[in-house]
C-alpha cells in the first residue's frame, strides 16, 4: 500500500514536470504554476490515480507567506490609513456575495442550505470544507465547489491582466538565491519554518501562509530583511500550488462534472460581475488604481493572488490586507453567522 502510494505520488510529479516543460517549451504565461496544474487537471478528469503531496504543498505556501510578509515595510504601514476607503467595501462585499450566492445554490442548484452557505462564502477551501462538514453540509461539493473557484479564477485573472488591462506577467519573482544575502536566507527559512509550526500550533486559520507573514512582517519591520524570497524557492512554490489544485479532481465523476463542477464555473461568472461592480466603484472613487483594485477583490485564494500580484508588479502590500480582510471576516464570520441560521451541530453526513 504504502509503495503504491509512492509511486502515484511520484508520477504525479513528474506529470507536474512534464507540464512545466511544455508551458515553458510554448512560452506560455506562468508555466511554473500553469503548466502542473492543467496536465494534473487533464490527468485528473481522464480518470488518472494521481496524489498530491500535501506536507510539501503547504511547506511550499510558507515561501508565499515570507514574500508577503518581506514586502510589509514601514512605507506600507504608513499606507494603512489610506487604504481604509478601499477596505471598507470588503465587508458589503461579503455580504452582497453572501446574498446572491445562497440563494443560488440552495434554489436554482438544489443543494441544501448548510452547503449553499459554505459554497457560498469567499474563504479558504480547507477553512470552508471543515466549517460546513460541521455543519452537516456536503462534504465533496464543497471541495469541488471552492476548488472550481479557485481554478477559474486563477485562469482568467491572467488572461485579463494581459488582454483588457494590458499588464504583461514579466515582472521577475524574485533574484535569484546566490545574489541573496545569505543571512537573509537564512532569517527567511527561520521566519517560514518558526512562523509556520506556531501559527499551526496555536490552530491560526491558513498557518502555512499567515505565520511565516507575520514573523517575516516583523522582520522586515526592523530591517533585518529586505528582499523577497529567492526566485527558485518562489517558483517552486508556484509549481506545488499548481499541481495541487489539478489533483483536487482527482475521482470526479460525469455526474458531479455535470452538477457540481458545472454550478461552480456559473457562480465564478457571479462572483465575476460582483467583483468588477466593487472594482469599479473603488477606482472610481479614486481609492485604488484599476490594477491594485481588480486583483484587490479577485475572489481567488491567498496563494495564488500573491503569485499574481507579484509578476504583475502590483502593490502586493496593498492587495494582501484587503485579501487578508476579506479571509479574516469570512473565516471569524461564516460560523457566528451559520449559527444564527441553525446550521451549526448538525449529523456528519459525508459517512
């Protein structure tokens, strides 16, 4: 058993390499995060026993985490009180997709309420899985639910930069490690393990991303760090990203192809047209530029909006807090407001 195991994780990877190979053979945008996640995707959907490689996918998002965390500098706590207007419409932004979302779900794709709601919420997919198998909801809906979210998100947030607001993906990720002062890389490794294990213990939500930001946010505070991640360690967290969530279809069936996956790609086009309204109303209020204020409000996860953010040359500190506020309300939110709803201890029913 535990030789199979090795073996389909194993060719899982090099499926994720084989990947990476043709997306950089096309000169395909971000072939380290593209390339894994669409042969793992293809594999995935043509029945392929594929497995992910878990404990190194959320070691990889720690690096994500010490980049956030390396472009948290004394400028961009000075920015803070400027971003209050652009912050504000993160909860009505909450609550409008909340209001739309529900209903969607519950009456027109006939899923039941408690997992309308969690498919519903803009949360972290693991945060939003675990809350509705809490509360009763379907346990595999909502991963293939979120895991669409994420997936369409991630594709055509790209296209979008490149094609409508002309922003080519060029910017470098990061230098590359020998031009790295090497105690840097050594405080970045400390931030991301040290940062990673604490958050985990003290059972904070997205440890892997957020303990590494707040230990390296300190650190780059008082001027121990200055630079981002190495370029090596940054796409290789691109390419674990990537082929996660291609294996997340592992085993989907015709019928929840039909059904799930299907409802999921509508609700993005929802999302879609709710994210552009806030955007809009942002940037006409003169309170983000229209590239901060898009990816600001991308409904997409943590990780990935930071890969973007970062070769698009966007404010990365600037669009983390209003990803971090939104994560934030969400995660603290969704129970409290399950509660009200009665959709709180109720039987497990994925058994």
């Amino acid at each position: 058993m535990t030789r199979t195991r090795h073996l389909r994780r194993l060719g899982t990877l090099l499926l994720a390499v084989f990947g990476t190979a043709v997306f950089s053979a096309l000169h395909m945008p971000l072939p380290f995060l593209f390339g894994p996640m669409f042969a793992c995707l293809i594999a995935a959907l043509m029945g392929a026993p594929l497995l992910g490689a878990k404990p190194i996918s959320d070691a990889a998002r720690t690096i994500l985490g010490v980049a956030v965390g390396a472009s948290i500098t004394p400028a961009v706590i000075h920015q803070i009180p400027q971003m209050a207007g652009s912050v504000a419409f993160v909860p009505l932004y909450i609550a409008a997709i909340g209001l739309v979302g529900v209903p969607y779900f519950h009456k027109i794709c006939g899923f039941d309420l408690p997992t309308s709601y969690f498919a519903a919420m803009p949360g972290g997919l693991q945060d939003m899985v675990l809350f509705g198998k809490e509360a009763g909801g379907d346990v595999r809906a909502l991963s293939l639910i979120h895991a669409t979210r994420v997936l369409v998100i991630v594709t055509i947030v790209p296209a979008i930069l490149v094609y409508a607001m002309d922003r080519p993906l060029v910017q470098p990720v990061g230098a590359p490690a020998i031009d790295l002062p090497l105690t840097e890389l050594l405080l970045m490794a400390a931030a991301a393990i040290l940062g990673w294990k604490v958050a985990e213990r003290i059972g904070l939500f997205g440890a892997a991303i957020l303990g590494p930001m707040i230990v390296t946010a300190a650190l780059s505070l008082s001027g121990m760090i200055e630079h981002r991640p190495p370029r090596e360690a940054i796409l290789g967290a691109q390419f674990f990203i990537g082929m996660g969530i291609g294996v997340g279809y592992v085993g989907v069936t015709l019928l929840e192809l039909r059904r799930i996956v299907l409802s999921g790609m509508i609700f993005v086009l929802i999302l879609a047209v709710l994210a552009f309204a806030v955007t809009e109303a942002v940037v006409q209020l003169g309170l983000a530029t229209p590239i901060e204020g898009f990816l600001s409000f991308a409904p997409g996860g943590q990780a990935e909006m930071t890969v973007l953010a970062i070769v698009a040359g966007a404010d990365l500190g600037f669009i983390v807090v209003h990803h971090l506020v939104r994560l934030t309300l969400v995660i603290l939110g969704a129970p409290l407001m399950a509660g009200v709803l009665g959709l709180r201890s109720k039987p497990d029913r994925t058994n």
